[in-house]
C-alpha cells in the first residue's frame, strides 16, 4: 500500500499538448491501479505556458507540496524546475526538458527564461529529481538535456530514438519505464 497522501500530477507542455494524448493516458491508469492518485488537467494558457499563470495553477490548482511527485513533459518540465526554485516536491520527473529559449520567441514569451536558474535550489528542493532525454528530440538539443542533469544530478536516462517523447511524431503511447520509475521511487517513500 503506497502513502494515501501522496499524489502524482502530470503538467503536460505548451502549444495545446492535450493530457489526454501522447502516453498521459496509460500512465496515469497504470498508477491508478496501483491506488496511487494522479492529477492530469490541461493547463491554462496552453499556447504561450506563461510562468506567472502556471506556477500559480501548479500550487493552487493541482496543490503541487511535499506529498507530490510532479511529471512535467517539455515545457511542463521547464515549469517545474521553476515551481522547485521557491517549492517542495517529493519527487519531480523532467521529460524533454530545456533551460534555454531556444532562440523561439514564444519561449521567450513564457517568462522562464529571464533570469538566472537557482540549481542548487531546484535540487535541494526536490526528494529526487529523474530525468528523461533523446538524442533525436527535434525541438530539444540534447545539450540542453545534459547540461540540466550536470546541473541537477538527476537520474538520467537518454535515449536514441524517442523524440520529444510522443509529441507530434506519436513515437510513445505508453511509458512503462517511468510507471516503473515512480513505483520504485514511490517504494522507498512508504509511510
């Protein structure tokens, strides 16, 4: 039996990713039925995924603390690592995640790239931080990947061949390496 307190809340990314896509789906009914509760809305300001309306929406909304394990997919990760900067989580998980604008504007827009990462705070703010990449992401240089898991420490697992993970080219319908993940994290957390 896993903490009844305990939660899992999936912050999906910009540009309308709808939670009921990618592998959102079969992972949040495979925790489910192991009795683990899982949080999966559609943000707000889906396009832009603007700081100043997710940070706010992550700790009132879905009530993101130090009972929850927060899985952000690309921008969802970029805002999580933000949300650790001034918050506790008890595990967080980044799925194709950056730490620059990429030279977009719309990224630039967001508001998560104007001042300087608190690295030591994300990590410190985090029970334990796992970290999904690949080679092939068309949107993410892996660069960006490795450098967040020098940053961070993170348990980091870089693939050749997944993309952004689902995201437009459909490569991942499911995930069972991250449902596998989360219970072995969720295994040491008993309580």
């Amino acid at each position: 039996m896993y903490n009844q307190c305990m939660k899992v809340i999936i912050i999906p990314g910009n540009g309308n990713t709808d939670i009921n896509d990618i592998w959102f789906p079969s992972v949040k009914q495979a925790l489910e039925k192991k009795s683990i509760e899982v949080i999966a809305h559609n943000m707000p300001d889906p396009e832009l995924a603007r700081k100043d309306i997710w940070l706010p929406y992550i700790k009132n909304e879905l009530k993101a603390d130090e009972n929850t394990i927060a899985i952000g997919h690309s921008s969802g990760a970029v805002a999580l690592m933000r949300y650790l900067e001034t918050s506790k989580l008890l595990g967080a998980i980044l799925i194709g995640a950056s730490h620059s604008d990429l030279g977009y504007e719309s990224e630039k827009l967001s508001g998560y790239f104007d001042i300087p990462w608190e690295w030591e705070t994300i990590r410190s703010n985090a029970g334990w931080i796992i970290q999904y990449a690949s080679q092939d992401d068309p949107y993410i240089p892996i660069a960006e990947a490795r450098l967040i898991h020098e940053k961070l420490n993170t348990e980091y697992h870089e693939y050749t061949d997944q993309g952004h993970f689902g995201d437009g080219e459909g490569l991942k319908k499911d995930f069972p390496e991250l449902v596998n993940d989360i219970l072995r994290k969720v295994a040491n957390n008993r309580g």
